[in-house]
C-alpha cells in the first residue's frame, strides 16, 4: 500500500494571496527561520542532515550518461528489428526535461518528471517550497504550465530527534504543498522513508495536448538565449553556511560581508522558491524555440545538453553572465571550488534557458519584468555550429543585487 | 533540467520471454548472483548498502498520520468555507494505493503512486526487479492492470566503490527496466542521486477511464479475504543475512537448517518480484469488492486501513496466515521481533489483499493458480463491524513451501 494520499482540493488563488499578499516581491521580506520560535535547539540547522546540498548532489553527468547509455545499448543489441526501428524513429524523450509518453486515450500524452534532493536552506517551510518548485520546472522548461498532479517525496533523517522531525516535517510538507497550490495544482499521495540523509522532492504529472507543450530542439541561428533566474545559488547557500565555520569564513571575508551573504542567501531563496511558471507561458507568447531548466549540472552543462539535441546544426555561445550580487567574487576567493564563471556551479530549481526568436527577446524579457518584477537577461546567441555550447573567454558577469 | 530520459519501446513480450522461458516458475531456479562473476570482493553484499531493509524502511504508521493529519488540519482550519465544503464531499485518494485525479480531458483519471526504499536482497538484478514490482502492485492493487508510464528513482551509496557502482547500478537499472518490461510498460525518465544507502524505487502512472480501476470502499458482510502471495519476506532476507553473523545465527539455528534459510530466501525474492498484474486481472473477473497491497505496515496494518475506507459497515477478520515455510518458527526463535503472526511484520512486494464475494473466492484461486502456478489463500472473513481489522487468537499457519 502507498504511504498516504491526501486529497484536499484547495482554493490555489486564496493560497497564493496568503502567501505573496498580493506583492510579488514579499517572499524576499520572509524573516529568517528561527529555530527557538519552533522549541527546536537554537543550534538547530535543517543543512546539517546531510553532506551534500541541493542539486549539488546529482551523480556527476559524464557518469550518468555512462550508466544509462550502457543500458540502452543493452536495449538495443538483442538483434530484434523492431527494436532498431524504434531507434531510428524520432522519439520525443530523450534528453528532454520530462518524459512525453503518448496515451492510449484521445490523442493525449503524459508529460512527467521527477525530483529529489537534500536540505540546503534551513527554513524547513522555505525548503519545501524549493523542492516543490524544483520539480514543477522541469514541465515549465518544455512549455506545459498545467500540472495536473503532484506526488510528494520525503526521506526523514535518522539523525533528527522525535522533536526535530515532528516540528520540520510537517512545515517541509507545508512548503511543498502551499507551492504546489501556488502553481494551481495539489499534491495528492507520496512516500516518506527514514533516510540517513534528510531528503525532499516529487512528481510532477500533466496530461496534455500537443499544443501544450514545446519540444525543446527547434533553436535557428540567429536567436538569443535568456535566462530567467540569476546563477549563484549553490554559492550563497554555501557561504551562508559558513559564517558558523570560521576557517572556511576567513577565506571569503576579505572580498564580502557577512551581510553581503545574508543578503545573497535570501536572494538565493527567494529565487529558488519562485516558479518558472510565468517564464513557461511567455515562452508560449514569444513562440519559445525550445528551452531548458539549470539545475544540478551547472548552466553549460545544461546549455550543451539542450545544444546536443537540436534539429538544426546550431551551436550556443554565452557572452553574460547574471550573478547573485557578491557571489562571484566568493566564487573567486575560495579557490574556484564551485568553477561557477565556467558554467558548471550546480543551480536548485535555477531559471529557465531559453532560445528565443532574436526579434521577440527583448519583449520577453520586458514582459516577464512588468508580470513579475524580476528581471531576466539576454546571454547569448545561436550561431551555426554543430550542436555544442561554450562561455565566451571573458564572459560579462552581471551582478543582481538582492533586491531588484 | 531532469536526469535522464530513456524512450527505447520495445516489445514486452520477448522481454519476457527471455526472462522467464515460458516457465512461470523458472524465476525461483535463478542462480544466486555471484560477485566474483561480476569482477566484485567475494564479500561484496548489496544489503549492506543501508541499515533498514526494504519496506522495513518505513515512518512508522501512527508517526506518519500524526504528520499527514496535521497538515490536513491546516489546510481545513483556514476558515474557508470552499475547504470545508470540499471535505464534506466524497473524495476519490484518501487512503487508497493510488493517487486518482480527475484530468481536464474526457472523462479520465490519472492514477499515480510512488514508492522507494533500500536494498533487501544481494542480487542486484532482482533488486531492481522487485522495486518495480512493488511500485506497480499499488497500482494493481487498485484493479488498474495497465501502466502507461514508469519513472525510476535511484539513490547511489556514497560507500560503494567506483567500481561497485560502475557493476551494480546498471544491474540494478536493468532488473526495473525488465520488470517493466514484462508487465507491458516502459521506464521513460528517473532521477539519481548520491546517498548514504542504496535507494531503488519509480513511480508509476495510468491514464484510465472510470471503468478500468475498483474503488476499494465496496465490502460487504459475507465477502471473504483473499491473499495472492505468502507472508514472511522481512523473516526470510533477515534470516539469509544472518547467515553471515555467528551471533544471529545461533539464535535460529535450532529451528532451521542453513538450506531451508536459503530456500526461504530464493522463495522470498521469486515472490517479491512476482507481479500482482493478474492478480489484479482477476479482480475483474471475479467481482472484488476491494483490495489493498501488503507492505511495509504489515498484513494487519493494510488491513486495518483497508477495513476503515469501507463505506458498509464491517470488520475484517483473519483466520489463516500463509507463511514461507518455517519463517513462523524462524519469527518465534528471534524473540518475536517481527511479530509475523501478530500481522506487523513488514512485507516487500507482498500480495494483494482482496475482498470477493464468497461463491467467487475459490474460482479467483483457482484460475490464479492455473494461470501462474502459485496458491492464493482464503485467509479471513467480512462481517459486520466498525469498521476495524484484527487477527483471531490462535490464527492458522499454513506453511508455504518453496517449491510448490
């Protein structure tokens, strides 16, 4: 039998005034967890269940592809026929942000994916809205803005008291779930484990048709690249860790304050927290050639993957790039650990990338501004090229400020 | 942007096939895996990947719906009215194996649920088979026979070595993607990540129309219970694993022989990686009234769950428990820390608990042991009651040999 399954259906626009009050930029006024309102320990730090943060803990990709290309070659050397001819049919699924599997009821498909990572901020609520956006982003890269039904899934960490677990988890479940209302959907079962490491994400699942969706491979030369979301966040959530470690704080005081970093980590957050919901149907709006979320594999990795799957022989070339306030200069002083000017910093629920037609670009950018209140830039250019993305030697580095 | 996808069609039919050669029992005769043969350490065993072994893994069931609760509370004490409503009416997902949420389009529903949990046996293969087959037998268990889409969730121990990794993953990948497979689906996506244990699991998803799933809310007085596989998986894997540990062993060894803990083992992982799939056909057929899936909280825990959605008011109460053989007396001589016969100890993979109307129970058993070669048991009665599950005081063990 299945853990739970919840079924409340909600009033989403009710849950989103509670939440936003009307003010899209009120996330970023949210007061800081404080453990000792919750009768935790003040010591109490929801990142400390587990080593690794975020997307940041994603099986390396060239291992991935490894693992899994040595499955579908398994797949296909069984000398059957009609396997070959599988593969040589076009299929809508592979290396997309969800899977896209048709049904067998009414022409319709079912677009699907799924999530799940470990604590990188401490406000237990905040990290449920993360996850919860985090998996959602994946249906936005490709367009779908509907989701029709989300699955919560939660591992509690061995390491928390009773106390602990019974004050975190239902605020994490809290956070995912008034997220989920936030982007019109509710979540409806899941499954909870006892993990060593406190682990949080889900499913997300529309069933869609055709023209709901937008299959990421149509870039032409001559389009742009925009991102939605500044990069940074792996950095910010890090530094804020270490303004407990002092050895690791003396190495990045010299270029930021501790102030700079709180500032950053809210920023990080709040961004993190935020759905590509509205990013995902402007791409609609502007005729989107294709798009992908940055997430665990840094913004190059992401931008090759998307790159690699075109029709046409285009290639990205990244000429800037927009960066939480202070966070690249962190990024420099602690010895180039997160590579984040080489595009390769791990992102959680990061923005969208998108290959937009030239001329539309701009509007697309003004238009998410006016809806928002956030920026997004233009990055980059689609040139002719065989499939491949890189950064430019000296890419801009475009410094957001925590506030907008 | 989500892991991977994989979008190989293939025919499932020959996947059987080469699985299991016709022979319905031909699983049980699998050789145990070999890790010499796999370039591994003689003492390489995949169970010690974690600390908690499969659906063992799980919040216990009062913690968990003292945390599902609350938050249903929350989402009720707004002082919405529209909430309040929305409770009053009956919902389709409370409780259920399955998520089910009625689609924008024609009339239909999506059926969902996910599970994920940690190895239990040392043959990665057969590990990767019974996570699939877990996750789909809570959709089996809902008379839902088709699965039109699986995501796979895998967690990489941060303590295997490169090598290991490199060995087990794709087997473990490859024995869900064959499970798969035989049940007539495929895996399109999934997400790995790095973990401290070893995690296996998927989703499972169905686009159905109203007809192709069974509410399980429709017992009434006079049905009896049906149970399509043994219990005893928890008993048996633990007591294989004590093979290796003198201390543990001498416990039990008074009342089995190592060859009688082995042939519980292999019986164990067979069953585990047994669909439900006609199981769940036959439900069809023979007019049940209602199911649920055993696992992790136990024949009585499903029970009990199962017993408090039914819209008649009834009881459920257990005669008979079919058991791997001598795992009752192995449960009895480790100081009834399972408590088998007490309807607590967990079940991975286990059967399927189905309410039928009496005149129909023998034929279900019948025609699913002529279709499978494997017993299925009348284990209880339904009469009138509140609504509540138990097992009779002196039950009757029926012991299950491995070979039948």
């Amino acid at each position: 039998m299945g853990d739970y399954q919840v079924g409340v259906q909600q009033d989403a626009l009710g849950a989103v005034q509670l939440e936003l009050g009307g003010n899209p930029n009120s996330l970023a006024l949210r007061r800081p967890f404080d453990p000792l309102a919750h009768d935790l320990e003040a010591s109490f730090r929801l990142t400390r269940f587990a080593d690794l943060k975020g997307r940041g803990c994603k099986v390396p990709q060239e291992v991935l592809n490894k693992l899994v290309e040595g499955l579908q070659q398994d797949y296909n050397s069984g000398g059957d026929h009609e396997h070959f001819m599988h593969m040589a049919i076009p299929r809508i699924g592979i290396g997309l942000d969800c899977s896209v599997t048709p049904l067998r009821h009414g022409g319709l498909v079912l677009v699907q994916t799924t999530d799940f990572f470990y604590p990188l901020v401490d406000d237990p609520y905040m990290m449920g809205k993360i996850a919860c956006a985090n998996v959602l982003s994946d249906l936005y890269a490709m367009g779908v803005t509907e989701c029709d039904n989300m699955l919560m899934l939660l591992g509690v960490s061995t390491k928390m008291t009773e106390k602990e677990r019974d004050v975190v988890i239902p605020l994490i479940m809290r956070g995912f779930k008034d997220s989920a209302l936030e982007a019109g959907t509710t979540v409806t079962g899941g499954q909870t484990v006892v993990n060593p490491w406190c682990t949080i994400g889900g499913v997300a699942s529309t069933v869609a048709q055709p023209n709901e969706y937008i299959v990421p491979d149509n870039a032409v030369v001559g389009d742009v690249l925009v991102l939605t979301k500044p990069l940074g966040t792996q950095v910010a959530v890090n530094a804020h860790q270490w303004l407990d470690q002092p050895e690791r704080w003396n190495r990045i005081k010299l270029v930021v304050s501790e102030e700079d970093v709180r500032k950053a980590y809210h920023r990080a957050m709040d961004s993190m927290a935020r759905l590509n919901r509205i990013a995902s149907r402007l791409m609609h709006k502007y005729n989107a050639h294709g798009a992908t979320d940055v997430t665990g594999f840094g913004l190059l990795g992401h931008a090759q993957t998307l790159a690699s799957h075109q029709k046409n022989e285009v290639s990205f070339v990244i000429h800037n790039l927009p960066v939480i306030a202070k966070m690249a200069a962190v990024a420099k002083a602690c010895g180039n650990m997160f590579q984040l000017l080489q595009g390769h910093s791990a992102e959680t629920s990061g923005g969208l990338l998108i290959c937009l037609p030239r001329e539309q670009a701009a509007a697309y950018c003004k238009d998410i501004e006016k809806q928002e209140g956030y920026q997004a830039w233009i990055i980059g250019i689609v040139e002719k090229g065989n499939r491949t993305a890189r950064i430019i030697d000296k890419p801009r580095v475009i410094e957001v400020p925590a506030k907008e």
